[in-house]
C-alpha cells in the first residue's frame, strides 16, 4: 500500500451496511474470536477505516497527517492490534498502546518502564508513546515540525510539565521549569536554529536513552547530583575536566553533597550567559550571591577547616570596593581562583599559589613584581588585610580618630548647650505652651521616636542601629513590645489631646486658630516672594501660620492613619476572620509608607523651622519650657505678641497666685478648665 486513500464518506457507509448484512452473527456482535469453524477474519484496510475515522478526537485530518508521517506505508490495524475486525465496538476502545509501538520499537519499549517518579504501567497520568511522538504524524527527530525535534521539546515536554494541576499532584517543584529554560541561554540557542544546544532530552536521558528519565533521586538518573558534572560534560568537555581536578571536583568524589556542582552556580533551566548581569556567575553578582553562599557558612567553614570572614574583607578591598560600584572590569573571585580549576594556595598548580601569583595578577597588572603580587588582597579569618605594620597602623589611626574627634564633639557640645542655655534665660519671654499643652507634645514626640526607631528596625532588621538596639537574644522581641506600648502611649496622648480641644475653652480657642483660612496662602505666597529677594519683608504671621497649621494636620491625618493600620496589624489573628481577603497585607503597606511620609516631614519640615532655621537656632526653647523669648516670637509671630504678651502676664499672675494659694491654703479660684493642664 503507498498510503491510506480517502473514500467518500457515503460510499464507505454504504459498502459497511452491506457487508454488515451478509456478516455473520459474531461478527455484528463486535466479537473478535474466530468465526465458526475457526476461519480468522480478514484484516481491513485503511480506506474502509477512513470512511468513519476521517479526523481525530482533536479534530486532525488523519490522512493529511499520515501523508508525510514515519507511518504513512502501515495500515491502521498495523498499530490499533487490539481489533481486526470490521465493524467493532467502540465502546471497548480502539487505541494504540505501548504494546502496539512495541511490536515494532522493541528496545524503547522495554526501556520505556519509568518516566520520573511514575511506574508506566501503573501511573495513569504517564505520557505515552503518542504523548511525544505524535499520534499519526510521527517524524524523525531530525524534522523541524518533528514534536521530539529540539527546537520543539520544551513545548512537547510542556504539556505535562507547566500543566499545574500535574505538577501539584506529583509534587513537582520546578512547575515553571519550560518556561524558565525558554528564557535561558540553552533555549535561545535552540529557538535561534542551534539545535546541538542543550535541550530536555539532552540532560534528562539515562543511559543515552529519552525513554529512560529518572528522578534526580535515582543514581543511575543524569541529574543525580554526582552525576551533573558528566552530563554538563556532554558538551563542555574541557571545563568538565578542569572541575574534577579541582578542589570542589575532588570532593564531590568522596561522597560528600556539600562543594558546588554545575547548577550550584549556574542554575538549572535558567542558566544565562555569564555577561549578563542577572547571572549569579556575572562579575556583578559572583562574590555575594554564588560563592559567598558557601564560603560565608560558618558549618562549612568549620567543617572544612576554612577561614570566615573572607567576602567581608573582600568586599573592603580595593577589587571589592570597584565591584559594588559596578565596575566589570575589577578583579573578582574567578579572575584570581580561578572558575572550575579552583585549587588551595598550597597546591603548586594552584593560580594562587605564591609561585604562581605574579602571572595570575600579571593577567591585569602587567610585569607586576613577586613582592607586590603576594600582598594579602583579603583578609583571611582574623589576619585582617593587611600585613602586622599595616595593621598597627589602622589600629593607631582609629584611636586617633576616636580621641580628636570625640574632644571636637565634646567641645561643640558645651557650645550648643551654652547657647540654648542662655536662650531658656533670655528675658523677657511670653508662653507659647501651658504645662498641659507642654506634655501632650512631649508624650507624642516622645513615643513617635520611640515607634519609628522600633518599627523600622523590624523592616531594616540588618540595618546597624537595629543590631545595635536590638542585636541580643530576645531582642527583636521585646523590640515587638516596646513598639507596641509606644504605640498605647501615642494613642492615649491623642485621646487626651482629643479630650483637651472638645472639653476646654482654650482647646477649642486653639482649634479656631489653628484652621486653614485664605491668608495662608496669601503668607505662603509672601514668604516664597521674600526668600526669592522680591519683597524687603517677610509677612507678618499670626499666633499659627500656615507651617504649624499644616504640620498639625498632617499629624492628625497621620494619626488616624497609623492608629487604624496599627490596630488591624496587632490585632491580625482576631480581625483577619472578619475582614476581606488582602486586607492586611494593605493595612501593612500603608502603615509602612505613612511612617515613611510622617518621617521625613519631621525631619525636613518640622527640624527645619524650630531648629535649623537660623532665626530660632540653635533651636525654639517652647519644647522644654514652654515659653520662648519674646525677641523670637515678635519675629516669628508678629501679629500676634501683644496677645501673647496679655496672656503670658495673666499666666505669671495666676501662678503666683497658686504658689500663694498652695503655701497658705487658701480657696481654689473658680473657673478652672479640668484639661487645661494650667
């Protein structure tokens, strides 16, 4: 036969009604034993079977596809062995099989018993021969259209493999792993026409065989961890022979599972190019990210015998300062080591045994002289740097640095309390804050230091001042606990504050004045024309301008935005079971951001106008007392020192009157506000 032949569709429906007529009755039962008197049937060709099989359950013109397919010269019954008789039952199932390929791929099919953790006979979910091959337009590898071609296996192998449902049910971990190697170096090559690059098959087939893929558990299994350097071999011989003369490739002989293999480095299906800065082998990223996850383990560095230390002093050399600039020209740990021939310094053919060191750092320091080549370049375990002189030099120096600077700190601090002394003694002085007002502003500055140190020391739990605060055993905990009595505090100061401008005639007066109104902006405008040099004067501000009213605001809004963020945050366990999903983790954004933001206000804006400002440096003395010299109120608040004035006098007379109240017992006077704090 040259091929299956189409038939008309009515012409072979025709034909099997009558042969179904004159068919004996075994036969119209769908029977496959023999006929009486033991006469088998005669086998049907593929035109009778095209007249009802003319596509596939997908839809696929299946004499289209034999056409051009390993199988157009066999008939249907040639594979389908599990009927050969005509008409049969559908019902029973009508499929190939591995028997069916078996009859002709016998070495395949006794190889093909596993495929990964599944036993092919009892895994229901196991590819079959078609699952790869084809069904009816099986090619040759070596077809571009083949499924097995290699352009075309992580699409093949994909069907299974970045199917979800399959990769959850066998556990499979790597559930993007064809997506991944598309992106690689090994996949780019191979979508490019450079088909001899590495593809599934290529690393994944046992014993030479594509039908024998074993899970990395398995000895025999090419992925098996001492086997990874041999199949990498495949294609690179040379850098294979160098790894198992080097030290890791030594080591690995033995048995032990803890120097790296090819995918330590490089990865598994995402390797990439080692030029690309995204690779953990790219000269950006080859000291931190690869080799210290090794070298910085204190359990193998005590296990081996190895210094510790030796990417921090790295990174303060010089090669390791020009890296974290961005520098891919400096020196990292494969210029000098070495990349897959890695030997110790005591090994004569090591690249940096002393012996050899003039030619290894003669690779970017041309006719650099044996003495200079074997200065120390990092610290190995607690040498430090540099050479004994070197290092008693930097010993000296820091002393140095400690006693003159810390005399210069000494000195400008005598200074500064001078100044701010003589500023709390400036006379006169008017009130900017009453004793009540002086304490909710010392409570609340107190406990937003107190929430920001410990907050962010949680988000920045490496940072130096969180090791520092925090660094000992139990530490971060009782950081958690500070945090959140900080918090407590902060929120009853607001309550208290809430109560003081609802319940009090000064608080409400302080409400009224404290609201935005359209001289703000005519103030700000004023002010910005001023440091411009248009105008000779600032403007004339009342008892609040618009940088305390703003400032006030911000912190009420802020407040309410911390406060409720914080209380979802601590009370998490009991309110996630009410809440939608994702709610915490937005509370958690926000409640990180909003410090960020109320942070930085106080630090630019609120530090700048009550310290910085040269008009109130070394800084405004209301903060601790309460009062501020009159001097420094006339310019900051103009329009508003004789009020002040006015109430500064009754403020004085009505202590004086208490004190004398207090030392002879006399009557309380009447109208006292119960949160005035006065």
């Amino acid at each position: 036969m040259t091929g299956p032949l189409r038939t008309p569709r009515r012409l072979a429906v025709a034909a099997i009604a009558v042969f179904s007529l004159c068919a004996p009755a075994p036969v119209l039962a769908g029977n496959d034993a023999p006929a009486a008197g033991d006469e088998t049937p005669e086998a049907i060709g593929a035109e009778s079977c095209l007249g009802c099989h003319e596509e596939t359950e997908v839809g696929q013109d299946i004499a289209a596809a034999l056409s051009h397919s390993q199988h157009a010269e066999l008939e249907c019954t040639d594979c389908h062995q599990d009927k050969n008789t005509f008409p049969h039952d559908p019902a029973t199932g009508f499929r190939v099989g591995l028997d069916g390929c078996g009859t002709c791929h016998l070495e395949p099919a006794e190889t093909y018993t596993r495929h990964g953790i599944c036993q092919v006979d009892t895994c229901p979910d196991a590819p079959t021969c078609a699952t790869c091959h084809g069904g009816h337009e099986v090619l040759p590898a070596t077809d571009r259209a083949s499924r097995i071609h290699p352009a075309n296996l992580p699409k093949t192998c994909g069907q299974c493999h970045a199917d979800l449902n399959l990769t959850r049910r066998y556990r499979i971990l790597f559930a993007t792993a064809v997506e991944v190697y598309e992106a690689s170096v090994h996949g780019h090559a191979a979508a490019g026409g450079i088909y001899f690059a590495a593809s599934c098959n290529d690393c994944h087939s046992s014993n030479g065989s594509s039908h024998r893929i074993l899970p990395p558990s398995d000895p025999e299994s090419t992925i098996n961890f001492f086997n990874i350097p041999k199949t990498c071999g495949q294609c690179h011989k040379s850098i294979e022979q160098d790894y198992w003369e080097g030290i890791h490739g030594q080591i690995v002989k033995h048995g032990e599972t803890d120097p790296p293999v090819c995918t330590t480095c490089h990865g598994e299906h995402g390797i990439l190019r080692s030029d690309d800065p995204r690779s953990p082998v790219s000269r950006q990223k080859l000291a931190e990210q690869t080799c210290a996850r090794c070298h910085e383990s204190a359990r193998l560095n005590e296990k081996y015998g190895l210094a510790s230390g030796r990417l921090a002093s790295f990174i303060d050399s010089y090669h390791g300062l020009k890296t974290e600039a961005g520098d891919t020209r400096v020196a990292n740990c494969a210029s000098c080591h070495g990349a897959h021939r890695i030997l110790p310094s005591s090994d004569p053919g090591s690249s940096i045994n002393p012996q050899n060191l003039p030619e290894t750092c003669g690779q970017c320091h041309p006719g650099i002289s044996p003495a200079l080549a074997e200065t120390p370049i990092h610290g190995v375990g607690g040498t430090g740097l540099h050479t004994p002189l070197a290092e008693l030099v930097q010993r000296v120096y820091i002393w140095l640095i400690v006693v003159t600077i810390g005399l210069m700190l000494a000195h400008v601090t005598l200074d500064w309390l001078s100044a701010v002394r003589r500023r709390l003694r400036a006379r006169p002085q008017v009130l900017r804050m009453r004793l009540g007002e002086l304490w909710q502003h010392s409570l609340l500055m107190i406990s937003f230091i107190v929430l920001v140190v410990t907050g962010f020391a949680l988000r920045f739990d490496e940072a130096w001042f969180s090791r520092l605060l925090f660094g000992w055993e139990r530490g971060f905990e009782t950081r958690g606990t500070i945090h959140r009595a900080a918090a407590a505090v902060f929120m009853l100061t607001t309550v208290w504050h809430l109560l003081y401008v609802l319940l009090t005639a000064r608080g409400r007066q302080f409400v009224r004045d404290v609201m935005f109104s359209r001289r703000d902006l005519r103030d700000l405008a004023h002010r910005i024309a001023f440091a411009l040099g248009r105008t000779k004067e600032p403007p004339r501000l009342s008892r609040f301008s618009y940088v305390e009213k703003a400032e006030y605001w911000a912190l009420v809004w802020g407040t309410v935005v911390m406060v409720i963020t914080g209380l979802l945050l601590w009370f998490d366990n009991e309110l996630v079971r009410f809440l939608p999903r994702g709610t915490l983790d937005v509370a958690l954004m926000i409640h990180y951001w909003e410090a960020w933001l109320a942070t930085l206000a106080i630090l630019v804006w609120h530090m700048y106008w009550t310290v910085f400002n040269p008009a109130v440096y070394p800084m405004n003395p209301a903060w601790l007392s309460g009062w501020m010299p009159e001097e420094m109120y006339a310019h900051e608040h103009p329009e508003d020192l004789e009020r002040a004035r006015r109430e500064s006098e009754e403020y004085s007379r009505e202590r004086l009157r208490r004190l004398g109240r207090d030392r002879f017992a006399g009557p309380e006077p009447p109208g006292e506000d119960r949160f005035s704090g006065s």
